[in-house]
C-alpha cells in the first residue's frame, strides 16, 4: 500500500519541445499530465471517457481525446495542444475590435461569431476544426457537424459554432 | 519494466512473456476509461500503438483480407476498406466519435468483448477469423469461438491478438444501429447483414441483445428456402417482416438503463428487416 | 452570418454584437477555469461518498488512510468546526452525514494528499460500516403520515394552495392528463472545481470558486467553517457553465476544511461522475391538471395537483414548487383555479435549481393540456393560443396583475409566419435522419410532425425577496473601471458590463476588476436576472459617475451641469458650442461611485396562494418540426422556430447565443436527458449513458427577438437565458404526437414509448 505511487521518467513532444515528466504515475492520462505536470492547461476535461471531446488535441497528426491517451505511451508521438496552434498556422493579421492578441483565423471566427458562451468546450473544439479544415478545406454544413459530433457543447447549442467554421471556410476560400 | 513500447509484435510478446501481469494497450479508448474511473490500476503496460506490423491491412491471394488489430476506425471507414467491406465500414462509422475512430481498433474490440461492440456483430456475419500469437505458437480461432461472454473470450493470457481474417463476400452488406442520439452514443441494438450470393446465403449478426453477438442461424436458414438470395431483387415485405420476427426471437436482449428487453426484441426485428430490404429493394 | 460583423460595430455600446473581453483568453486555452489553478505545494483533496441511497452509519475509521504515504488530512462530520449543515433556504443538509446518509453520493469523509490517484487509494482505505436501510423514493408514500420520517425537519418540504376565482365555475368541456418530467441534469461542462488559500495565521482562507453567487456561499461557508464572513473570501475562478447546478454548496466546505486544516491551497474537482452526485436536479415531478373551457376553446377553469420529487435534502425545492405551480396557466387567462402543490423530501438525490426552475415542469403540462383542448374543440393548436393569449394587465390566478409588457400573441404570430423548412430533400443524408449515424432508418419510415409549445416565466427571485445586485465605477483619465461580484458563468455579463460604461459615459476602454467579495453582493446568476440587477447596478454606478463628471466639467468650464450630455465619446453642452472629450475631461481625476440595485419588492403567498410573488415576466413561443421514425421510436429535430419577448436586444450576438442555446438543452429533456433512477440508485452517471445533444443532433433554428421594451427594467431589456428552454420541449414533444398519434404523457420521450 504504501509504494510511491509514481515514479515514470519520460519526454514527451509537445508543441515543438521535448518536455520532460518525472516521477509520473503509470496510469496518468495524457490530459493530465499536460494540465498538471507541464504547465498546459489549455486541453480541459470534462468526463475522461471520451465522451465531450474538450480534452481534444492532435496526436501524430490525428485529433484525439488526451484523456483515453496513456502518457507515458504518447513517447515519440508529435502532440499539438490549443497552445501550440498559434505557432503551427500563420497567424492571420487581426484587425477586429476586441481582438489584439495572435490567435488563428479559427480562432478569431470563434469569437467573431459568438461561438464562445463559457469557454470550456472551446479549446477542444477549436483543435477539432483546424484538424477538419486542413484535412477537408470546403467541408459541407454535414461534414462539419459529423467531425465535431465529438465535442459536446453545453451552451450555445452549436449554431454559432456552424457559424464560426463558415466563417472560416469562407474566408480561407476567399483568400487562396 | 512498468510501460514498454515495442516497435515488433515480437518485441511484444517478448515483453508479455517476461510480464505475465502486463496489460496490453492498444488504442486506449476501453482501456483509459477503466483507469480514470478507477477499475483498473496496471502496473505493467505494453503499449501497441507504435508496431506497424498491426496497423496495416493486406489483400490475401483467396480474395480475403486480413486487417492488423491495430488497424483505426477511420481506415475502415473510407476508402479500399470500404469497398471491400462495406459493413464494416458502416460500423467503424458509428463507433463513437471522429477522436475515438482516429484511436481505437479492432483489436480493442476484440479484447474487450462487449456485446455492444459495433465491429464485433460484422466479424460474426462474415465469419471472421482471429489470429493470436504468444512466443510460443500463433493459433487462429473462428470470432465464433473467440468470444465466449459479456467482455469473456478466448484469448490467453500470454497471446496478442494480431489481426482478423475477414472473408470478402459477394453480395450486398450493410451494418446499422439504435442509439438516443444521433451521433456518438453506445448500441441499444444493433444488426450486421451480408449476403453472399454464390453461395446462396444470408448472414445476420445481432449486437447488444444478448451476452455475445448473436448469430441467428434459424433465420438464415429459413430465408434461405423462401427466397432465391442469388437471383432475386426484390424482397416482398411480408417476407421481409416475417424474416425480421424470426430473428428476434433468435435475440436475447434484457432491461437495462440503456433500454428495455421489449423494445431490444422490437428493434433487431425492424432492423433485420430493415437490412435484408435494402438487401433487395427492387 | 458573415465574419465581417464586426465592421459595421462603430462603438462597442448597447445594442452592438460586442466581443467577449475574454474571447481570445478563451480560445486560446490561456483562460483559468477554476479547474486549470495551480499553487506550488498545493494539495488534492478527494470526497468519499455514500454508496447507499439510505443507511445509518455505525462507525467511520479513517486511520488506515491516514497510513498512507502522502496522506495529510482525513476528516469526517466531527472534524467540522461551525455549523454542521448548510442549505439555501433551510439549513437541512450535512457538511458530512454523520448518523444518516439520505441519498447515493452523500459525502461521509474527504481527505488531501499529494496526488489525486493517492487520494483515490486514501478514499477506498477508509472504512464505513453501514446498516442499510430501505430508501423511501416514492414522494406520494413519502408524504403520508404513515411513513417513517427520513429526516427531523419531516418528509413534506413545502405544500402550497391556490384558489382563485370560482373554484366551481362549470364549463362546456374539459381535458385532462397526468404528466410525468424525468430528472434532467445541467451538466454544464466545467466540472465543480475550486483551490482553497489558508490565511497564515490558519483564521481565515481565500477561496477560489466557480459559482453562481459568491456572497451567498461565502456566508454558508463561514458558518461552517465559525469564521467571521470578513476571514472568508471568495473570488470567482473561471466558470464553465452553470445553469443552476452552482447555487448549492458543493464542494466550497470542504475545500476550505482542508486547507485550513493542512495550511496548504487545497485543489479539488470533482470527477464527471461524481458530480452527478455533487449537485442538485431539475426536480422530477408529476403534475395532474384539468382544463375546463367553453366549447369555443376559452379557457375556464384550471385544477391541478403538482408533486416535485425535492430528493433528500430542500436546497430550492420551496421556491421551484411555487415556481412551478403559480405557472399553472402558462401564458393564457384563466380567472378561476385550484392547484394544490406538494415539494416532497425522499432518498433520491437532492434537486434544485436549474434553467427553467419550476417552469419548465408546469409547462409541459399546461401546454400537453393546449394541444388536448384544441383538439377537444376543433381548434388549430395557434388557434386555441391566439384565443386565450395573456395581455399586460391581465391577473394571474395568484392575483397578481401582470404588469410586464406581455406580448404573446405577437410572440405566437411571428413564430407562426417563420417559413416551414423544405421537406427532406432526395439527396439528403442518412445521418440527417432520426437515428443519424446508426443508418437504421430509409427515407420511407419517417414522418414529419409540428408541435406547439408557448410559456410565461417569471424574472427575478420572488416571495418578498430582495435580490439586489451592487456596482461599482471608477473612472479615470478616460478609463472606466467597474467592479461587481457577479458570476459570470458563460452568459456574457462581462461583455455587457462594459457596453453599458461606454453607452453611459461615452468612452470606450472599460476595465473589468476581478469578481471578488470585496464589494456587496451581485445575487445569483440565475432567474434571468443578471442583465437586470447587475446591469441596472452597473448603469445605475455609471450614471452616479456621470452627474458627478457633469458637475465636475460645469463647475470647471461655468456650465450649468444640467446642460451637460454625453454624445458620442464628448460631453456637450446641449445650448452651447462647448465640446470636450469624456477622455480629455477626465485626465488626472478619479470619481468613483457605488450602486446598489432593487427591484420592486414583492410578496408572500397567504393560504389561498394569492399574492404579488413575483416581479416580472417574459414570454416565448416555440415551434417544433421534427422527423420521426415510427416504427424505431427515433426522433430528429429539424428546424425550432421561436419569436422571444426579450424586451431590448442588447448584444444580438450574445442573445442569438442564448436562444439556440436553451433550445438545445429544452431538446435534450424532450429526447434524450434523464437521470436514471433505481430505488434511490442512479444508474447513469457518466456522459456514457446521460445524453447530451451532439453537432448532429442540433436542429436549425429560425429566431425572431421581440423588442417591446420592459418599463420596469432598468435598460428595457427582459432577462433571456431561461424562457427558450421552456417551452420548446412540450413543442417537440407535440411535433412527435402529430408524427405518430402516441400522447407522450412523459418527457424525455424514450424509444419505446413511440413504438411499444
Ligand atoms: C467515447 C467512447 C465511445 C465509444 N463508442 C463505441 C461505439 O460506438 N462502438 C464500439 O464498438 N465501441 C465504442 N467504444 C469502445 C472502444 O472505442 C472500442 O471498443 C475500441 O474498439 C477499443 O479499441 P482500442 O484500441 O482503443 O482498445 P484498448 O482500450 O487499447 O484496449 C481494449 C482492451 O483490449 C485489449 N487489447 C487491445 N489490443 C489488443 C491486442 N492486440 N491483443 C490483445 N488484447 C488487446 C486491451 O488489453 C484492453 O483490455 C467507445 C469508447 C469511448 C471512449
Ligand atoms: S475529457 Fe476527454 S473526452 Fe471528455
Ligand atoms: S461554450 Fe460552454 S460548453 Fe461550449
């Protein structure tokens, strides 16, 4: 009963930077050890089942759920989290009233279009779009609510989150 | 030892064999929910995802295909994959969401057994084949021997299981499912037909009505001698209903939060209806 | 919607879609939710819970986890240094059950350790010996006198008569059903979190929350803790949704427990799970009601018989009751009523507060009974609304005249002129059917049906309750600040607050100080009433700010400060020339001003349920088409039409949100959300088998916001967050009726009640 319960050594590639863990548990979820252990509390979590997509961030390229990744298993994996967006896509120049901070085109149509209320689904839902629109640049209204079915919103009943990867969509298309 | 990563399913089983009690993981979607909600605490992990050997898929020359049991979802959903098994792709499709079909696999399906597993009910109607290796010797094991109970198979404790055989038929096949919502939600019931016309039969697989996949052999069989499942196109619907009481009473369904034993039985029959119609709809 | 609306926002003042302040905190993960804090040498602290619905607890003994390494503190319901309960209305309920445990999930014991799974190990070391007992979970048993009490304050929460008129008033016809609404829950997505501070000297703690009402707790929790309320101070941490799941104490007790017995911050958060059992319900309840009408389809009399299920301990369950049953007409006239109401105490999980708070109850059955009467007398269901619509100046069967604006008819007109949605086109999807993803329907198996639904809700707490909300602002050089403790939980105050600063004072940059206790209270975020208290504070402080400017220029410039206005960002002189800029006229000088808010005061009910309980009220109407397949009992929501009273539209951006917001939780109990219960057991306690509505799940929605603007409010606008998820679920399940001919006595509307 009384072993120490962690004592995991490992470095992981977050954001573009190997990070090192010590002293982890074996059973740590990859969502805790970025909020708890380096310092990332950008990916939230909201059932570690899989089941509301705010721990969404990208593993190797796909868009996972952090909570159902083990760890000490994501060694040698590249991981983007919501932090590491702004760095991985030019950010757009940003001219909007409120708006003065760098954030991503995806970001910016988020809060241009009312697709924040509480926050808490937003950084997984933000990850989960970029990863559809680079993947499927012109989604159809179908495909957008197919690849974010995923991520559970509580508050705003989606409308203006639809709204926000329009936006995006169109001025992306606008733009190439 | 306490998380191992091999690069080779050898490396794998070299490491099962020097832990016995090691867990292996390989998608993680079963597995990290028992962990978070504290069923489960592994002290040694293996860690599949990284072997490539199980995350391919290869055409056999019988026309068959074997698909590695690290294979994701997503693959199956789109592409070769799809064509060839296009039940199973439906299925991979209504696996949980776009995040748990880019982690989790066949082969977590299969070590997890649940009668609720939407691969599993496409492996019974094609008559899929398992292959398991330990250091010692690699078996393959018919999916109708394979899953024994709720969450029980066959599987020892040293053994992995590689990958499945799956049959590529010819003839239609389609996988469908009840869920209260209408994306990401776990089987009330489900139905896996497919039709191989050469051989003149008809498969259906029923999921979450019983304590395995259920394979609904009487059906079949009756079917079988009413219809010409090789020439026909079009089923009537007094038979296609008839078709779909048979396999309901074939089901096992029980009460449960998720739903009822009533409805369960209900559903598989309009399903199987539903399924061996679009089988044949004109 | 086009990403370019911003452009035509000149000045971000009332009226304008104004940005959220903390957007871009938000969508870059930068923003602290009260579960990202993080102190060097903090602690976990973990809850051990009851795994009975009812038990007598015979014995703790928590030594063997105070063994474990990394163990620091074990405490159980001796170690509680104040009061022994809390509540919101009536102290009932345990900081930690001691002789009883009353329900699954009430906490017996919490600790802290240095890790959340070493918590996880203390939990299951500790050991309770139990007699288990038989839980009481039916509320009519649970009332008779014959039952055994399952706590000393008594199994009957509350009961309330109303009698309005003449009870025996006869009519040409009558209809009449029994309703039953399952336990939904508000599942906002932030789980319960917060980080205790310990003071040095171990008298007092500094406690950061994610809540809806940071005075109301702080005084619960100083009681409690026997600390004077000034040695207690909260601030809000980020909060993640709320939707009436905050305004109970959770884990605020025993979070400050902990840090002041370890004297180190303490981090709790409870898991999905476990907050299934952290905070209240929406209250079950079963409502019997009686229409009596004319056979022309006029209203005549209203009976009706409400129970809520109130669960173990009151939390709210008096004030939904009321809620709940003097909404008994919904939107209609009706002069004569008897509706007895009965909040029933039972071993199921405490319900309380939630969007809707009673009203949503009482409105699935009142407009069950609309479409009922319609049908009974040959109307259209807009028919039979349009003829009983209230107006402002009608009373209510409390005897209450309704002062509000009360534009129902015009809220059901403009629904109804809202185009159809095309019909299911050929080309389209098998995941835009009912059953989406499952593929299990053919366009042949589904059927279209329309559904009604209109509601009234009251703003505002009630019963002579003065909830007011305080303000402060300071301006300087050109610089507004304004403090508040409002909770600002995803609803978008703070993007509201400073709208109102710039439309008052005429400057544009406005500093938002942290919500804290260190100014007078906000009230709840709850009732819809924000935008009215704390908005009414804010424009009442900013106001103050502005006569006092105004002196300030006059006296500086020989300008009767009466002539003085604000235009634009200048202070003019309304009979001269003389301009200036409120920034120029403000360099080097502060002016600050605090404003507390009330609203008009309101009374008790006598025995008769007659009296002006409530302040205000806002009207909806809603209407539902959906696709239903018959045969699977599978439903998809497809369009939800709706015109809101919303007095003035002040954000449209942030009101849009709210609509389409509190019409996909109203879904949710249409369809899917219930809190399974089994003798007192919760058998669904994870977003596994509790279904929230997906992407693919979310209907379109066509709204229309009526601006009659509200006298009484102090900027016209009506508080909106709770009306659009009221009655959209009796539309839905209306829609569901015409699809398939079923009554749907019960919501949520399972499978097998459309098909078995
Ligand atoms: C939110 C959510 C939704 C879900 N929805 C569905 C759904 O709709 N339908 C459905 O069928 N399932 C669903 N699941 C369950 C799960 O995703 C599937 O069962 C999946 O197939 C598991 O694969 P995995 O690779 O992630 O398994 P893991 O979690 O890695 O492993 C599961 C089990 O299998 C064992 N195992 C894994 N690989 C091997 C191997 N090669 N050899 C031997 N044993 C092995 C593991 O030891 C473990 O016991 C859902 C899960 C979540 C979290
Ligand atoms: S926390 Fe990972 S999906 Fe909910
Ligand atoms: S904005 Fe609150 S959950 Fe999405």
């Amino acid at each position: 009963m009384n072993d120490p319960i962690g004592n995991e050594m490992y470095s992981l590639h977050v954001n573009g930077q190997d990070r090192a863990v010590m002293d982890a548990w074996v059973g740590e979820s990859l969502l805790y050890v970025l909020r708890e252990r380096l310092g990332l509390p950008g990916a939230k979590g909201a059932c570690e089942q899989g089941e509301c997509g705010s721990c969404t961030v990208l593993m190797d390229g796909d868009a996972v759920c952090s909570c159902l990744v083990m760890a000490a298993t994501a060694v040698g994996s590249e991981i983007v989290t919501v932090e590491g967006l702004v760095e991985q896509n030019p950010t757009m120049a940003v001219t909007a009233h409120a708006i003065t901070s760098q954030v991503t085109d995806v970001q910016q149509a988020f809060i241009t279009e009312g697709g924040v209320q509480c926050g808490f689904c937003t950084p997984g839902l933000i990850v989960a779009v970029h990863h559809l629109l680079d993947k499927n640049p012109d989604p159809t209204e179908l495909e957008v609510k197919e690849s974010i079915s995923g991520n559970i919103c509580r508050c705003t009943g989606y409308g203006r989150i639809f709204a926000a990867v329009e936006a995006v969509v169109q001025v992306r298309k606008a733009n190439s | 030892m306490t998380v191992a990563i091999p690069l080779t399913i050898s490396e794998a089983l070299d490491a099962l064999s020097s832990n016995p009690d090691a867990r292996l993981i390989q998608g993680g979607t079963d597995m990290m929910v028992e962990i978070n909600f504290n069923h489960l605490k592994p002290h040694n992990i293996i860690a599949l995802r990284r072997i490539k050997e199980l995350r391919t898929w290869t055409k056999n020359t019988d026309g068959s295909i074997t698909i590695g049991a690290g294979v994701p979802y997503q693959e199956m959903e789109t592409g070769e994959l799809k064509q060839l098994v296009p039940a199973l792709a439906e299925a991979a499709r209504t696996v949980g969401s776009p995040q748990i079909r880019a982690a989790g696999t066949l082969g977590g399906n299969l070590g997890t057994c649940s009668p609720a597993g939407d691969g599993l009910p496409v492996l019974f109607a094609v008559d899929a084949v398992v292959h398991l290796q330990s250091n010692e010797v690699s078996r393959q094991l018919s999916i109708h021997d394979f899953m024994l109970g709720v969450k029980r198979n066959a599987r020892n404790a040293n053994e992995i299981i590689t990958a499945v055989t799956i049959p590529v038929l010819n003839g239609w096949q389609g996988y469908t499912k009840v869920g209260v919502r209408n994306a990401m939600v776990i089987s009330v019931a489900s139905a896996c037909l497919a039709v191989d016309k050469p051989t003149k039969s008809v498969r259906i697989a029923l999921g979450a009505v019983g304590p395995t996949i259920i394979r609904c052999r009487d059906a079949e069989s009756w079917l079988t001698q009413q219809f010409d499942l090789s020439t026909s196109t079009k089923i009537e619907l007094d038979l296609a209903k008839e078709f779909g009481r048979r396999v309901a009473l074939e089901s096992k369904p029980i009460d449960d939060h998720r739903s009822t034993a009533e409805y369960r039985r209900h559903a598989v029959s309009v399903l199987a209806q539903r399924l061996i119609t679009r089988a044949y709809p004109s | 919607m086009s990403a370019t609306k911003q452009d035509v926002r000149s000045r971000d003042t009332l009226g304008a879609s104004a940005l959220r302040p903390d957007g871009v905190a938000k969508v870059t993960g930068a923003f602290s939710f009260s579960s990202d804090m993080w102190a060097e040498n903090m602690l976990w602290g973990a809850t051990l819970r009851s795994p009975h619905p009812y038990a007598r607890i015979i014995s703790i003994d928590t030594t063997p986890a105070l063994l474990i390494s990394g163990v620091s503190a074990v405490l159980t319901a001796q170690d509680v240094p104040g009061k022994a309960t809390y509540g919101l209305i009536s102290a009932d309920q345990p900081v930690f059950a001691s002789e009883y445990v009353r329900y699954m999930g009430e906490p017996v014991a919490i600790v802290a350790a240095d890790h959340p799974e070493t918590c996880r190990r203390a939990l299951e070391a500790i050991i309770v010996n139990y007699e288990v007992l038989t839980p009481v979970v039916d509320p009519e048993l649970a009332m008779l006198s014959s039952t055994e009490l399952i706590h000393p304050d008594g199994n009957l929460i509350r009961h309330q008569h109303i009698v309005h008129g003449d009870p025996n008033a006869a009519s040409d016809i009558t209809v009449e059903g029994n309703y039953t609404i399952g336990m939904q829950d508000q599942a906002f997505l932030g789980l319960e979190a917060a980080m205790a501070f310990p003071d040095s000297g171990g008298n007092g703690v500094e406690l950061h929350i994610a809540t809806q009402w940071l005075h109301e707790d702080r005084g619960q929790i100083a009681a409690c803790l026997a600390l004077p309320e000034e040695n207690v101070r909260l601030v809000l941490g980020g909060v993640g949704g709320a939707f009436g799941a905050r305004e109970d104490i959770s884990l605020q007790v025993h979070c400050c427990l902990l840090a002041l017995r370890t004297g180190k911050p303490i981090k709790m958060q409870y898991s999905r799970e476990e907050s299934f059992f952290g905070h209240v319900h929406r209250h079950p309840a079963k409502i019997w009601m009686k229409h009596h009408a004319t056979k022309d389809g006029k209203i005549v009399k209203i009976e009706s018989r409400m129970v809520f299920d109130g669960g173990a301990y009151t939390s709210t369950s008096p004030a939904v009751l009321i809620n709940g049953i003097t909404h008994t007409q919904g939107p209609y006239q009706c002069d004569n009523a008897i509706v007895d109401g009965y909040a029933v105490r039972t071993n199921n999980p405490p319900c309380g507060a939630m969007r809707g708070f009673g009203v949503v109850q009482a409105c699935f059955a009142h407009e069950s009974q609309m479409d009922l009467l319609a049908a009974a007398c040959g109307l259209s269901p807009v028919d039979v609304r349009l003829k009983n619509a209230m107006r402002t100046g009608d009373k209510l069967i409390t005897g209450q005249t309704v002062e509000s604006v009360a534009p129902v008819e015009r809220c059901i007109r403009e629904t109804d002129a809202i185009p159809m949605p095309e019909p299911m086109s050929q080309k389209a999807n098998v995941l835009e059917f009912p059953g989406g993803s499952g593929r299990t329907a053919d366009r042949h198996n589904i059927i279209r049906g329309v559904g009604w639904g209109v509601s009234i809700k009251n703003l505002m707490y009630s019963e002579g309750f003065d909830d007011y909300a305080t303000a402060r602002c300071t301006l300087s050089d050109g610089v507004a600040s304004l403090k508040f403790a409002t909770s600002e939980v995803g609803q978008g105050f703070v993007t509201l607050a400073p709208q109102i600063a710039r439309s008052v004072l005429g400057i544009d940059e406005v500093v938002l100080e942290t919500s804290d206790t260190q100014i007078g209270s906000a009230g709840s975020t709850s009732a819809s009433r924000q935008t009215w208290m704390s908005g009414g504070a804010v424009d009442g402080a900013c106001r103050l700010v502005r006569e006092r400017l105004f002196e300030h220029v006059g006296k500086l410039h020989n300008i009767d400060p009466i002539r003085l206005m604000v235009e634009n960002t200048d202070i003019i002189d309304t009979v001269g020339t003389f301009r200036i800029s409120v920034s120029d006229a403000t360099q080097g000088i502060t002016i600050s001003e605090t404003f507390e808010h009330h609203h008009r005061k309101t009374e008790d009910l006598d025995e008769n349920g007659q009296g002006n309980c409530h302040v205000a009220f806002a009207f909806v109407a809603h209407r539902a088409v959906v696709d239903v397949d018959v045969e699977l009992g599978l439903v998809k929501v497809v369009q939800i039409a709706t015109a809101q009273d919303v007095g003035r539209v002040l954000n449209p951006l942030s009101a849009i949100g709210q609509l389409e917001g509190g019409i996909a939780q109203g879904l949710g109990l249409a369809v899917m959300e219930e809190i399974i219960m089994d003798n007192g057991r919760v058998k669904n306690p994870s977003f596994t088998d509790y279904l929230l509505p997906t992407a693919l799940d979310a209907p379109r929605v066509v709204a229309i916001m009526i601006e009659e603007p509200e006298p009484q409010a102090p900027l016209g606008a009506k508080g909106i967050g709770e009306p659009p998820c009221i009655s959209v679920t009796p539309a839905i399940v209306a829609a569901i009726r015409s699809a398939t001919g079923k009554a749907l006595l019960r919501v949520p509307v399972r499978p097998q009640d459309i098909c078995l």
